[in-house]
C-alpha cells in the first residue's frame, strides 16, 4: 500500500487538484467580469450538458450488449414524457427483465 503514497505521487495528486482548481476558477472569474454575455459564448454553454451526457451515455450504449442498449431505448423514451424517477425506474425494469429472459 506504501507503493500508492510515494512523494510523486503525492506531488502528481496536488499538482492535479490544483490544475482542476485554477481552471474553474479562471471560467468564472472569466464570466463574471464580462457585462453582456455574448450570444456565441451563451449558445456553447448551453450545449456543455448534452455533450457531457453525451460522453456518458454513448460508450455505455454501443459497448453494452442487448440489455443495456433496450434498457438505454426505454429510458430515453419514457424520459421524452416523464421525469428522471420513472425513467431510471423503467430502465432498471427493463435491464433486469432482459437479463432474466435474455440472459
């Protein structure tokens, strides 16, 4: 376990933590001293969630065998008309019966 803490990688883990910090900080202090947020700017923004869950859903989709991807189908359809509960719950519904029936 001793091999986990050595001081590089104590140095990389800091190193890391303050990267990630800087560059949050820096988008908002960016942001916040801007008067106008312009329209490009405010359109990217806007499409950082869909990409986000985008980098999420799509690798689990098209490596997931036969019950992930009904499971997925499910949710992404019952999501267009209910909120997220029934959406999990559905999808959880459907991963669990295809596994069961199709193994």
């Amino acid at each position: 376990m001793s091999e986990f803490f050595t001081p590089q990688m104590v140095l990389l883990i800091l190193m890391s933590a303050a990267a990630t910090y800087v560059t949050r900080i820096a988008g908002y202090l960016l942001i916040s001293r801007l008067n106008a947020m312009p329209p490009r700017l405010e359109a990217a923004l806007n499409a950082v969630p869909a990409a986000v869950l985008t980098t999420l859903v799509a690798p689990a989709f098209f490596a997931g065998g036969t019950d992930v991807k009904l499971a997925m189908t499910a949710a992404l359809l019952v999501g267009l008309r209910l909120s997220a509960i029934p959406m999990l719950i559905i999808g959880w519904i459907v991963v669990l019966a295809a596994r069961y029936f199709i193994g």
